[in-house]
C-alpha cells in the first residue's frame, strides 16, 4: 500500500482550488453580468457580487463549491478576481477538501494566486492540515510561497516554521527558518 506524502496532498489541494476557480470564470461569465451590481472606478470595469455559492463539476467527475461574502472581477490587462471570506469545497470521489482564507486574489489570466486572511487547507481523510497567514504562487510553475509562520498537522505530526516554499507541485517544500517537528499522542494536543 502506498501512503500519499503531506506535501503531494498540499500540491493536489493548491491545484484543484486554482482549477477551480478557472473553470468557473470561464464558465460562469452570465452569473456576473447584473447592472445593479456593477461598480466603476476610474478606467477599469469593475463588478462586485455579494453572497456568492458556485457549484461545479469537472470533467473528472471532480465537484467544486464556492461560497464567498463577495466576488469582484476587475477587467483589465491583469483580469483580477477578488474573493473575500470564501470557503472552498472540493469533493473528489468522496475524498473532501477544504481551503478557506479571508482574501483570495487571482490574476495574470488567471495564472497567479494570492490567499490572505488566516488560510487553513484541510483533508480531513489524510488527516492534513495547514495554516497560514498568506500563501502566494503560480497555477502553471506549481510554485507556492509564504513567508509568514506556518503550521502542517499531518496524521499524528505537527511540523512549525517561518515559511513555506513549494516548487513543482511538491515535489520540492522547504520549510524556511527553524522548522519544529512534534509527534503527538492524541490529536487534541495539536491546536
């Protein structure tokens, strides 16, 4: 039996989430064309929706939910999408992934991502969790970063440090600073 490593499922949950958030812009386009909710700013269009719940499914068979307090899109030359307060939802045969932050922003065509605001990703089969303030990266490279304090519960082991790199999807994390590593006898020790 092979057992999934920590920072493959981190890499997965960073990738279905971005995919996600593709797919439904691509595909969404009429849910965001309301007049009363439009907002303009100097020259670039703006629209804002408030209470937003996306449902999606991929074409492998992958479901995606999106609940956000707000979405704005920005159309410029970086097409910025701005989601506060969202709460991600991946249900993969079974298998749920969950990814909240305060702020998710994407832009370059939808290429780079940047979550803030207390982001947890959270694989309760795996038994993975992680926690950070910021986490900042690109969709196509599968490189990730943050250099604020992060914490990895994974099974019985909690791994503390100052900052996270991932490149390649996780085929390479490197936790930066002094990394503490904590093995634990009951999960209730772990927060």
């Amino acid at each position: 039996m092979k057992i999934i490593s920590g920072k493959t499922i981190f890499a997965f949950l960073i990738f279905f989430l971005l995919t996600s958030f593709v797919v439904n812009n691509f595909l969404s386009n009429n849910n965001f064309e309301k007049k009363d909710n439009e907002i303009k700013k100097s020259s670039k269009k703006q629209k804002k929706v408030v209470g937003i719940e996306i449902r999606q499914q991929n074409s492998n068979g992958d479901q995606f939910l999106i609940v956000a307090d707000t979405l704005e899109e920005i159309e410029s030359t970086e097409k910025k999408v701005i989601l506060e307060n969202s709460l991600t939802t991946i249900n993969q045969k079974g298998i749920l992934t969950k990814i909240s932050a305060g702020k998710a922003v994407i832009t370059n065509g939808y290429n780079d991502f940047t979550f803030s605001q207390k982001v947890k990703i959270t694989k309760k089969t795996r038994k993975f969790t992680l926690k950070t303030q910021t986490l900042s990266g690109t969709f196509q490279k599968g490189n990730y970063y943050t250099n604020d304090s992060v914490m990895i519960l994974s099974g019985n082991t909690i791994i503390r440090g100052k900052g996270l790199k991932i490149k390649k999807n996780g085929e390479y994390i490197r936790i930066k600073g002094k990394a503490s590593v904590k093995m634990l006898l009951t999960k209730g020790d772990a927060y």
